[in-house]
C-alpha cells in the first residue's frame, strides 16, 4: 500500500510540459519542422504528436542544452576591472564561480566541464542539489603540470584526485600559448598521468599547443586534446585511430584580445604574449579545417576565462566564419558530440525520447544565420524551465 500511495504522488510530481517550436535540430545533424516535445519530470517522452504546447516557440530554432567542454567559471575580473589573479577567500572564488556558471547557463549552456578550480567540486554539488541554479558541472578540480611532480607523485595525484570526486583530469603537456606552447611535462610524466587517469577510469584532457606534447598524450591514452593550435595532419590522424576528442577554441583567444587592457601587464599577459596570440588565431583556422577533413571527433569548448562567462556562444559564429564549420556541425559538437567527449552521450546533447530534457532555443535559423545563437530565448534544464 505504502508503494502505491508512493508510486501515486510521484506520478502526480511528475509535471508533463509541450514545447512545440519552428525548427528542431535534434543534436545529431537531422532538422525538423513543426516539432513537438513532450518532457515529464526531468526528461524527454516523447516526440511529434498534437498535444497543446505550454510553451510554443514561434520563429525559434530549438536545440539540445548546448555544452561548452572547456571553462573557467572561477576566473573574473576584480572591482578595479582587472583580471584577478592570486589568493582569494574559497566563499570569495565561490561567489564568483556561482555567478559566471549561472550566466552561463542562462546563455543556453545545460552543462560545462571546468578544467579546474577546487570550488568547482562543492559548486557542482550544490548545483545538482538544486540548492543553486546552474548548469551541469563537470570538473577536474585541478590542473596537473610538469611541476607538479615525478612519475610516481603524478601518479598518486590521479588517485587523489578520483578519490575528491574529480569527473576528468587536466594537465598541460605544453606551455601557454602566450610562452609559445612548446612541451613542458617530460613524456614519462605524460605517460604517468595519462596512464593512472586511465587505470582509474577517468577521462584525461591535455592542454596541447605543439604536436609533440599532444602526440605523446594520445600515445598515454589521454581522450581529448584542448587548443590544438599546432597539430600536424599526423597527430590528427592519430586523433581520428585512437578516437580522442578535439577541442580547439577560438573565444579564449578573441577575448584576450578585446579584454587586452584588464590583462595586459599581468604574469605572461605582456606584449609579446599578446602577439602570439594574435598570430594564433589563423592557425585555430586551419588546424579546424584540417581536423575535420581527418574526420577527427571535434567538441564544443570555449576556454571560457574571465570576461566570456554569458557570452560562451560566440565560439559557434567564430567557429563558422572563421574556421570554415558548417553550422550544423558546430552545433552538433556542441551537443550530441560533446555529450559523447563526456561518457553522458545516452543521456544529454540528444533531443530524443529518454534523453534529459535539456533545451535551447534561439530566435531564428542559425543554420541560415549563425549569429541567430546569440538570441537566446529559451532555456530549459532537465525539465526545468530557467529562462523564456
Ligand atoms: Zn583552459
């Protein structure tokens, strides 16, 4: 009796909510018109039917959630307009954190993966509690680099790190792009990192400018490859053999550019940082185009640092206009592939019956008009509507 009085309230709880837009594109490359969604509780039911909508999206195009692969939401400006960089109370980088990840989120982004903060773990946390708004958070906690230890130490953070709940392990095989992104952690301690991040079951995204740091990465079993900006065709064959992921990003770049006052001055924010990354920006182009006529798996970050947060889908218009994507392959990188890079493929980036109900829609064809991604206007997390 106690089951059924149960199973009775939770089908009541379990509030069904139709959206009915112009245009869906449904995360895996197929566009319908005219189309129906059916949520109930947190998830997708059904698709297609006449039911009345309860939100009917004239003009829209409506997506899965879109997910944004590589941020930094505890990365901000300070009150001077600065870029804050140093030591900072955690309710501080809390504070902050909260603040960018819901920005984020209300631009049409249902989950991100922060490569890494420590508060990522309790923001992510409490997010999931639905004690904040949010969107899904996928972190690393922290960032593992060549000094960050031996082989053997490298191989014990991993460890730690699985044990603190970390979703994914960063390490940067190379240096910044602003000090060149040559190799800078030893291949033995690629080896290790990529190694135990493995054995643990964990994913292992690599920070990789040079070939030679990314190569040694997908050689130690990494998954994904973030920046990218000088991978050779082989390194990207390699990629497309052993299946890692490839994240290149245009914002990081562009918003150091058009923000160059609040950084500059700053550690490697010097002039000649600076013209690195302007000379970056053509090779992003390229090394795009030539990844995806290698057919390599090409995910959706932004290096999202401070100044991006809210804005994050400017990666799909330079993604399309300078680095020669079809638009709906940007998109689908930002939903079903992503998804994939994160082990959450049969749960998110899909809008398809059983998948969570994590929706955007844009006023608009973005497939006619990338800029379109920039009108917002519905924003709906595992059933929840956070924005209309
Ligand atoms: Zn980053």
């Amino acid at each position: 009796m106690k089951f059924l009085l149960f199973g009775v309230a939770l089908s009541c709880a379990a509030q069904t909510i139709v959206v009915h837009a112009d245009r869906m594109l449904d995360g895996k490359g197929r566009m319908v018109r005219n189309a129906t969604v059916t949520i109930e509780g947190s998830k997708i039911v059904k698709i297609g039917g006449h039911a009345k909508a309860n939100y009917d999206l004239k003009g829209m195009t409506l997506m899965p959630g879109w997910i944004d692969t590589h941020t930094h939401p505890t990365w901000h400006f300070d009150e001077n307009g600065r870029f804050f960089q140093g030591r900072e109370r955690p309710e501080e980088s809390m504070r902050y954190a909260a603040e960018n990840a819901k920005a984020t989120l209300l631009a049409g982004f249902t989950t991100i993966q922060s490569l890494g903060a420590l508060v990522d773990g309790p923001l992510r946390d409490s997010i999931d509690s639905g004690e904040r708004e949010g969107p899904r958070i996928f972190t690393s906690l922290r960032q593992i680099n060549e000094r960050s230890g031996d082989p053997e130490k490298l191989r014990e953070i991993v460890r730690q790190l699985k044990k603190d709940g970390a979703d994914v392990v960063k390490l940067f095989a190379t240096a910044s792009i602003r000090d060149g992104g040559k190799q800078t952690m030893t291949t033995e301690q690629i080896d290790a990192t990529c190694g135990e991040a493995k054995a643990q079951g964990l994913r292992a995204v690599v920070h990789a400018h040079a070939a030679d740091g990314a190569r040694a990465a997908i050689l130690a079993g990494c998954t994904g490859i973030e920046h990218g900006t000088m991978l050779d065709d082989a390194t990207l064959d390699l990629m497309r053999k052993k299946g890692v992921f490839f994240d290149p990003n245009f914002l990081v770049l562009h918003n150091y550019i058009d923000n160059k006052p609040k950084y500059l001055g700053i550690g490697n924010y010097n002039d000649e940082g600076f013209a690195y990354m302007e000379k970056a920006l053509p090779l992003v182009s390229d090394v795009l185009r030539r990844a995806r006529a290698h057919h390599v798996m090409i995910v959706f970050g932004t290096d999202a640092v401070a100044g991006s947060h809210g804005r994050n889908f400017e990666e799909f218009i330079y993604r399309v206009k300078d680095g020669g994507d079809k638009p709906m392959d940007a998109i689908v990188s930002a939903t079903s592939m992503a998804a994939r890079s994160l082990r959450m493929g049969d749960k998110i980036g899909t809008i398809a019956q059983g998948f969570e109900a994590d929706l955007v829609a844009v006023e608009g064809n973005p497939l006619e008009d990338i800029t379109a991604v920039r009108k917002v206007a519905f924003v709906m997390k595992g059933g929840k509507v956070v924005k209309h």
